[in-house]
C-alpha cells in the first residue's frame, strides 16, 4: 500500500518544474533540504531556483521580483508558498 501511494503521490505535480522566488533566504546554498522543496519534489515536481525555458510555476513570496515579472510575461503559472 505504501508503495502504491507514493507512486500515486509522485502524479501529483509530474511535469511541474518549479522555480523559487524570495521563498529562501539570499545566499542559502541548500535550498533543495526547504521542506516547500522537499514536498514539491515528493509529489513529482523538479526544483530549481533558475530561470529556464521548462520552468511551469514561479513560487513566490512577494510580486514583483525579476523571477515573477519574467513568469507573468511569458504565461507561467505564479503561486504564493501556501499553494
């Protein structure tokens, strides 16, 4: 049973690619051990606090940043932390 449910869990956000922005503190050099990242990443989604063209949703704590300006002009999905 667990295993079927981890499997089922890992559907959740398969094909997400998740970009952070002002979620972590400037200069934190683990960002992948935040556990909005560990769970993003349980639920099937790939994390990374870099702009690229695979990048699906900006989370996000404040509008305005370079990170979410750039997933609002090109039609990405932008979401607080609490999504």
């Amino acid at each position: 049973m667990r295993s079927i449910l981890a499997a089922e869990q890992q559907r959740i956000l398969a094909g997400c690619r998740i970009l952070f922005s002002r979620v972590f503190p400037i200069g934190d050099t683990k960002p992948h051990v935040h556990p909005l990242w560990q769970t993003a990443e349980q639920f099937g989604a790939v994390c990374t606090n870099q702009i690229d063209d695979r990048v699906t949703h900006v989370v996000a704590n404040s509008l305005g940043t370079d990170k979410v300006n750039w997933a609002l002009s090109t039609g990405r999905f932008v979401v607080h932390p609490g999504w």
